[in-house]
C-alpha cells in the first residue's frame, strides 16, 4: 500500500513511474512526493527495482510511462536530454569513478562553488580532509568513495541520491560511510534518498521509507511504522527478528491486549518480557537460548506456536517453563 502523503514544500514528486526491461516488468507504477530536507531510503530484496526506480528519479534512464518532478520542473533523461542527470540532484552510483594521476584536493576543485570556509567544513563532514594531497590510487576504497561524495556535494546540489553506499566495503569503513552519511543530512540540511540492501541501516536514519517488492511498493510510511506495524512477513523479515500473529492472534488475545481484526500484527523479540508475573502473561517452554552480545535470544513454544523473545536478564535455561508478556500492553 503507498502512503499518500503531501509536504508543505515538496521537493520531487514521483507520478505513475513504471517500467520495463527485456520484456520483464521491473517497476509498476510508483507515485510519492518528497519535501525538502526530508531523508527517505528504498529498500527491498535483490532484483526488486530499488536501483531502477533511483537512476530514474536522477534522470539517468527513462521511464517507460510516468513523470518525474524536481522543484516543479520535469527532469528530463536520455535519449530526450543529450547529457543524463539533472544539475540539482546528485547521483552517487555503486560504480562511481574518479579520474586517474590527480590529487584529491584537485578533484574536489573542480565542480567546488563553495568558499574555502564552506569547502573546509564539507570535507570534514565527508572525513577527507586528511587525504586532500594524496593521489587518488593512494587510497582505499572507502575513501574514494568519501571523496567521489564530496566531490558532489561541493557542487551544492538540492537532493542526493545514495545507490548503495555500504556495499563492497569492509566493517570499519562501512561505519564511516555510515556516519557521514547521517552527518550530511544533519549538517548540511540535504534532502536525501539512499538505495540499501540491508535495510536494518536505515531505521536510524530515515523519516520514511519504501519498501519494494518485485517492482512494486509494499509499504510506504515511517520507519518506526514500518519496524512496528509492517505490512506482512516479507517487510518484517527484512527489518529483523520478527513473531508475526495472523491465524494465530485469537490465540494470543486471551493473555495480551490486541486489537480485535484479521490483519497481521508484528511483535519483535524486544517487545516481549520474561517475567515472574504470571498476570497477563502466556506460559511458555523454552526451546533454545542463544547469546547474541547485548542480548539473548530465546525462543519459546506455546502449544504449537513459537515466539522468540530478546532479553539482558532472567535468562532461562532449556526445557524450562517461563512467563511471557508483552512489555506496552495496548500499544498496538
């Protein structure tokens, strides 16, 4: 289901996008609108169209049916415009290319509009204000993707369009990536839409999010609504561990408040409490108990249903019964 939603100042506005690639449909007709300043992040499965519906959105490839809006005025792509993208909106591709035997500070100059001051300050938002003398195959490939960002953005663009930024790099360089990323949207007050295959990074970023499927939007909302009320078990699935109650809620309504209805109800390991209260709490027999760092993971069976529950204390053993009960009763 899309969200209808309309912001006071829209800056892209996305109508009826759709389409079709070697005789496969990659994207059905897509609608939203997106204000200024506001940070949305696509996500979904390998092969869902989240990459084609971004290079679309930045002019880089034509829709087969549908307009795209940018400050009010069409954005154009080939073959209609002979040069691809828009000037107000950066794209960052996965397969971004620096040009060879230049120093950094001699890329970044090259599109650069802002003061020295201004320049100073984005290069130490991106964290390459250490590596401005070094020649570009001096680098890692974090950092080159860092600087292929900052070379965008010294071009003051309006929207920026992030493909995948935490793909292909190792865990230290991914947290880096991660927090400038979050530093952009603070700092310099972009508006943003960032492409990712593991969507768990975004929730912590994102005002809102779509989730893609085949083509197709499953659920367009906030993220804490996505996390909490996800459309089915597919959104949940891809969002963490997940007990989603649908043929079995009746099940559940005699020892926890839920809402009377068929729609599926998602309740996450953290959500649940083991507890030595046995009011408004189900009995369970503990199957597994696993550490996972800052918590443990245990999955417990009612009957014939499993629930897996997140817990930092009363942490039970295997074959034991224990008490489970719903941490904000009602909140759903």
């Amino acid at each position: 289901m899309q969200q209808e939603s309309v912001h006071p100042h829209t800056l892209l506005r996305v109508e009826n996008i759709s389409k079709t690639e070697s005789n496969q449909q990659v994207l059905y007709p897509i609608s939203f609108q997106l204000g200024t300043q506001r940070k949305l992040a696509i996500v979904g499965e390998t092969g869902s169209g989240k990459s084609t519906l971004l290079r679309i959105i930045g002019g880089h490839i034509a829709p087969d049916s549908g307009k795209v809006y940018f400050n009010q005025e069409r954005v154009w792509s080939p073959p209609v415009t002979l040069l691809p993208g828009h000037k107000g909106i950066a794209y960052l591709s996965q397969h971004y290319e620096l040009r060879n035997n230049y120093k950094v500070h001699e890329l970044l100059s090259y599109q650069n509009v802002l003061s020295p001051q201004s320049a100073a300050q984005l290069y130490k938002v991106c964290q390459v204000d250490h590596l401005l003398n070094r020649k570009n195959d001096e680098l890692s490939g974090g950092e080159r993707q860092r600087i292929a960002l900052a070379k965008l953005l010294v071009g003051v663009p309006q929207l920026l369009l992030l493909d995948e930024p935490f793909s292909n790099l190792d865990i230290p360089h991914k947290q880096i990536i991660n927090a400038v990323v979050h530093t952009i949207s603070e700092q310099l007050n972009i508006t943003c839409i960032l492409v990712s295959h593991d969507p768990v990074d975004t929730l912590s970023w994102a005002d809102e999010i779509i989730v893609l499927k085949n083509g197709q939007v499953i659920q367009y909302n906030t993220a804490q609504e996505i996390y909490y009320r996800p459309a089915n078990a597919y959104v949940a699935g891809l969002f963490g561990a997940y007990n989603l109650l649908e043929g079995s809620r009746h099940t559940f309504r005699k020892y926890w408040l839920l809402p009377d209805g068929n729609s599926p109800i998602c309740i996450r390991p953290e959500q649940l409490i083991i507890t030595h209260d046995h009011t408004d709490a189900m009995d369970c027999v503990v199957e597994k108990v696993l550490f996972c760092g800052p918590y443990w993971s245990v999955t417990a069976k009612h009957g014939e249903y499993s629930l897996v529950i997140h817990t930092t204390e009363n942490i039970p053993e295997p074959g034991t019964l224990i008490w489970v009960r719903l941490k904000n009763p009602g909140s759903f």
